[in-house]
C-alpha cells in the first residue's frame, strides 16, 4: 500500500538528485544534447576559475551576506515584536495580525511590491527620502551596483519578520509560570529572570529557527529574482538565483554543479551550526 508513495518520492524526489549529481560532473548543454560527454571536475574549475566575467565567487560572497544579515536582523527585530506581543494592550490582536501579514504572500509577490517601492522614479521609498529631505534626487537603488542586493536584503527583513515573531511567541508561552514565580521569590528583577530563566527555556526553540531560516533563506531566490533578476552585471547575485540563470541558458551541467556546491555548503553550515550550538544537549523537544 506504500508502494505508490514510494514510487512518488522515488521519480520527483531521489532520482533528480541523482541525475542532477550525474550532470555536475558532465557538459550537458542542451544547445548541444549530441556532446554530452563526462568532463570530471570541469564544471567546478570554470566555476572557482579567475577568468574575466566570472562572478561565482562573488556571488559566494552575496550569498554569505545575504543569509548573515537577513538573518540577524530577522532574528532581532522578531524576537522584539514577540516580546512587546507578550503584553496585554488594546488591538493586541489586530496587531498581531498586521505582523503577521507579510508571511501569507509568496517570496516572488513580496520581491514585485518591493521592486516598485524601490523604484528609481515614482518609488514611494525615494518620494519619502525626498519629502524627509534625506537625498536631493531620486535614488536608482536597483539598477546600481553598490545598493541592489541591499535593497533585497531590506525587503527579505521584512518578509522574514513573520516568522521568528510566530515560533518565539508560540516558544515564550510555553515558560512555565511557576519557574517566574520561583525566581521572583529568589529575588530575580525581570533582566535576571529573562536570561537565566526564560533564555534558557527558549533556547532550543531560537537554535532550531535560526537553523532553519537560515537553509531557507539561502534556498529562497525569489525575491531576488524578482527585484532585480540578479543584476545589475550580476552584483545581486546569489548562489541559487545564479543557479537559475544557468539553468535558464539550457547549461544543465554547470547548474548541476552550482547546486551540489549548494548543498555542501547547507551540509556544512547545518553540521557546524547543530555543533556549536551543542544542539544535542538541549533536551527532547517532543
């Protein structure tokens, strides 16, 4: 009775990974399907090779910036709003909900709104920058180099605020109010009883979410693409949208091999993450 599932997994599933894993170490053009031929590690020099107009390293480099600073700032500010949701005001649940508005839409929808308001002519970011007299003229901050991805960045911020704010939320409720109550008896004001008592409860929560918003993060090229298409002259690049563009120029070989660097790189970040984390000491979550 299992054997259709299996089989579902099977073909969607394992056997690309296999056949994708295959074509990495293959020139497998399908401009070219007659000289499709195994090359070894050629896809791989041509990616890490110093030749002019290589940009792979570079986007390595958006790429780590792009997962580090989402991340962080995801992390800070939806810790904060959970906090401040932790206290009984008046529209408490409207404004719940208007925080957690933007984790309803997809990634490619959010990149579109945002694309607009970044817009280097009838942008509402500019009109506001001008309006605050912060610049003089209208900034292009898609269309140049220096601010591209960081436009992205601000816009993932704010789709990935949702998120954090929900699991510690959900993590926050679930303190025992007798472990409050006891530190208040011990003497503890509310700094002492937040990171002796609450932090630690929590913690397994916030190692898991960092965890994995940063893997999805890293795998969420939408925005990106939406934004800014990787450009301009690819600086907004990242690792999976990178992979998108080969992908689309029918270079299923180099494609390959840019998604099994991805994947090595996720093994190794996740590997060393659960690490120095001592994941694996913070009890059972069930």
């Amino acid at each position: 009775m299992i054997l259709p599932a299996i089989l579902m997994v099977s073909f969607f599933t394992y056997y690309p990974m296999l056949r994708g894993f295959i074509m990495a170490f293959q020139e497998y053009n399908l401009w070219n399907l007659n000289n499709v031929k195994f090359i070894g590690l050629g896809n791989f020099k041509i990616l890490f090779s110093s030749a002019p107009g290589n940009i792979f390293p570079l986007t390595l480099w958006n790429s780590l910036k792009w997962v580090a600073v989402s991340l962080f700032f995801q992390f800070i500010i939806g810790f904060f709003i959970a906090l401040l949701l932790q206290k009984k005001f008046f529209g408490r649940g409207v404004y719940q909900g208007m925080v957690f508005y933007p984790w309803a839409f997809s990634g490619f929808f959010i990149g579109i709104v945002w694309r607009w308001m970044f817009n280097g002519n009838s942008g509402v970011i500019n009109d506001l920058l001008i309006r605050l007299s912060v610049i003089d003229t209208p900034i292009g901050f898609l269309s140049q180099t220096s601010t591209a991805l960081n436009s992205a960045i601000v816009a993932n911020v704010w789709y990935g605020i949702p998120f954090f704010t929900i699991m510690i939320i959900a993590a926050l409720q679930g303190v025992p109010v007798e472990l409050h109550e006891a530190a208040k008896i011990d003497g503890a004001n509310k700094v002492i009883d937040f990171w002796y008592v609450t932090l630690p409860f929590i913690k397994p929560v916030l190692v898991l979410t960092t965890l994995l918003r940063g893997i999805w993060i890293l795998n969420m090229p939408e925005i990106i693409y939406s934004m800014t298409g990787g450009g301009p002259a690819g600086s907004s690049h990242i690792i999976t949208t990178y992979m998108i563009e080969k992908t689309m120029s029918l270079d299923y070989g180099l494609a390959s091999a840019i998604g099994l660097i991805n994947i090595l790189i996720l093994s190794v970040y996740t590997l060393t993450y659960m690490h120095f984390s001592r994941f694996e000491n913070m009890g059972d979550f069930s």
